[in-house]
C-alpha cells in the first residue's frame, strides 16, 4: 500500500481512515500470507495445467488464481489429489505458521470414500449405488466430525492469527429426466450426500471459529446435465471425473472464496 501517494491524493480523514482498513486487510497483497490446504477440489483436479507432481495441483485452481489476482506477500500452495484429514495433519500442516494470515481448505470427502462411492454408482445398480451412499453418510455423521475437528484444532495451533476459509462441495447433478448416465435416484442420493457432507463440515468450521464458504448456490444451474456444467462427467484422466473443470474453479470456487477473505480485487487496485 502507498501510503504517501494516498495522501498526496486525498488529505481529508474519511480517505486516510479508508486507507488503514485496506492496508489492515487479510487480503492486502503487503501483509497476506496465503496457505492453501486440502483435497483434489483445492488441488485443481480437473482443471488441467498442473505442476506435474502426484497432487496434481493446477494453476487455474483457486488458490492460483486468487494469489495471481492478489499477488500475497507470500503463497504456499500444499494441497493434494487425494488427501484425507490425516493427509493434511501429516503432510500439509508444516506450510502453516505463526506468520499465516490466510489459509483456505476443502477435506472429508476422501475420508468418506468419495472415489468408491461415485465407482459404485456408476457401474453398479440403484439399490447397490444407496447402500454405499448411506454407508457413506454414516461415517460422515460419526467418524468425521472428530477427524475435522481434531484437524481444525491442529491448524489453529499453527497459525494463532490467521483466517481460515473452509470450503466445500458442490451438488454433483441438477436433477432433470433429459440427460443421459445414472438415475435420477442416483443423482438424487448423491446430491443429499453433498449436503450431509456439507453440513457436517460447517458445523466443524463454526465451532472451530473457522470461516464455512458454501460453493453451492454459486454452482446452481453449472452441476452436471444442465448444460451448462461446471463439473467434469466421466472423463479420461479417470481421476479428473466428478471435479471442477477450470471454469468451476475460476466461476465458481474463486468468487466464494475472495468473497470471504477479508477483501476484494478492489483493495489491491487502490493500493
């Protein structure tokens, strides 16, 4: 933030007062110090041009996109194709420190076994496709809200003063009889458990004092079958099915989180 340059500008208190918020900003490009943690959804998979590491991570992921938008004091970029709660806690949790300002996350959908239960509904029956969707749900409603909670804990203690943005997940379907693959039960089922899911983690991220940043209403009418999908369907890679092509990234996870970040392209532009 030019300071002198601002004052120069406009002398009165109102614009210097304005200054000092932006400048306190988490997302002031000066003070940030962004850490990105968490799954595929945070990793960009899906979304194409990746590092080339086994995480898979995308610069039209976005946490890329917000950090070339914002250009933080620094960006730290961990998160992981397939990570699980466990994963972050073990392998991720080192790029937090008492100096992060900014940290953001998507997790818990491969501790309820995501990848299984999506293989399941496609190549199996309806009735086969509910049991691993309600299996799934169960777990959500009874294992992971400790493996959250326990993590959440475990983050704060790394980054005392940073602000923690958790994200989560998209409906897979918008529900419509004119649109080929699964079943309307299927989709169905599925969806609710984007919700199960959903709601369990914006309960962990309350009581943790964490920002929840629910992606759903910015993906209504972008799931898959309406035409206008934001989602990749079955594809090859196989492992870029059923995540966020770069569009959903950049329409969809990107404005939810700078929305919840203390800030907006604004603030930099003024600085």
């Amino acid at each position: 933030m030019n300071l002198p340059r601002l004052v120069a500008a406009a002398a009165c208190a109102a614009t210097l007062a304005g200054t000092a918020i932006a400048a306190a900003s988490p997302a002031s490009a000066s003070t940030t110090n962004y850490v990105a943690l968490g799954d595929s959804y945070s990793s960009g998979v899906g979304a194409g041009s990746y590092d080339g590491s086994s995480c898979e991570r995308s610069t039209n992921a976005y946490p890329a996109k917000w950090a070339a938008a914002h250009s933080p004091a620094s960006f730290s970029f961990v998160a992981c194709s397939g990570a699980t709660t466990s994963d972050v806690r073990n392998n991720q949790l080192s790029a937090l420190s008492a100096g992060t300002t900014l940290a953001s996350i998507t997790i818990g959908g491969n501790d309820a076994g995501f990848s299984n239960v999506m293989q399941t509904c496609v190549l199996d029956s309806d009735s086969t496709c509910l049991t691993a969707v309600n299996n799934a749900e169960n777990y959500m409603k009874t294992t992971l809200p400790g493996n959250l909670s326990s993590l959440y804990s475990a983050m704060r203690s790394k980054a005392p003063s940073a602000r923690f943005v958790v994200l989560d997940y998209p409906h897979l379907y918008i529900i419509t009889n004119y649109c080929v693959g699964l079943s309307n039960t299927k989709r169905t089922a599925l969806n609710a458990a984007a919700d199960t899911l959903d709601g369990v983690t914006s309960t962990a991220a309350s009581n943790a004092g964490f920002t929840f940043a629910d992606v759903r209403g910015q993906f209504s009418g972008h799931e898959l079958c309406s035409g206008d999908g934001w989602l990749n369907s079955v594809t090859y890679p196989l492992g870029n099915s059923y995540h966020p092509t770069a569009l959903g990234q950049s329409s969809g996870f990107l404005p939810v989180f700078t929305s919840h970040t203390g800030s907006s392209l604004a603030a930099k532009a003024a600085s």
